[in-house]
C-alpha cells in the first residue's frame, strides 16, 4: 500500500502551504500553478480513465474513482486551509483601513472644533 506513504506527507504538505500568507507574489503563482495543474489532472482523467486506473493500481487503490476521491480531499483542505488565511488577512485589512478612517474623522472633528465659530468670529474674520 503505497498510498498511504503518498497521502501522509501529502496531507501535511496540503495544510503546510495553505497557511502560509497568501499576499507573496510566489503564494500567487502558487496558487495558480496548483489551479492549473487541478484543471489538467482532471480533463486527463475524464478523456482518459484507464490513466487514472494504472495510476490507482500502482499505488496499491483498487479503483481509479477512489484515488481521485483522495485528490479532491487534498485539494479540498488545501481550500480550506487557504480561504481561512485569505479571511485573516481581509480582516487585518479591514481592521486598518477602520483604524485609519476613525483616526482622519477624529482629527478633521479636532480641527472643527480648535477653529472659531459664532458672531464673534465671523467678525474677527472679516
């Protein structure tokens, strides 16, 4: 059962790179080389399934569906994986941005109030 060696550090390797920060520009490429080779993986096979079957029978599984089966599971938590990093960063993102808003509002209002107002001021001005 060669499987199981396979799918162990597989597995690791799968959560491993889903953790790590998404905003480098090699996590980019990533990201899109894994896509890639996802959508090449699965046309080959649907136009070839013996292909998947010698695969499935040199690695000890004994349908070609079962061993897809455990590549969409891999892929499956490398998504997962990658989604929560992605949510953790738009939420630091987010936590910046309404830090930067509140502090720009909180001065403008400091302005606004260190200026004179009323009739007395408006005399002074003019």
């Amino acid at each position: 059962m060669i499987i199981k060696w396979l799918l162990v550090p597989a597995l690791v390797a799968a959560v491993v790179l889903s953790l790590r920060a998404r905003s480098s520009l090699r996590g980019q490429a990533r990201r899109k080389i894994m896509a890639g080779l996802t959508v090449v993986a699965g046309a080959i096979a649907v136009l070839f399934p013996d292909l998947l079957q010698g695969a499935a029978d040199a690695v000890g599984v004994t349908r070609g569906a079962d061993l897809m089966l455990y590549g969409l599971a891999l892929a499956f938590i490398y998504l997962v994986g990658s989604t929560g990093v992605r949510f953790r960063e738009q939420e630091a993102r987010m936590v910046t941005l309404a830090r930067a808003v509140a502090l720009t509002e909180a001065e403008a209002r400091l302005a606004d109030r260190r200026q004179p107002s009323g009739p007395r001021a408006q005399r002074l001005t003019a």
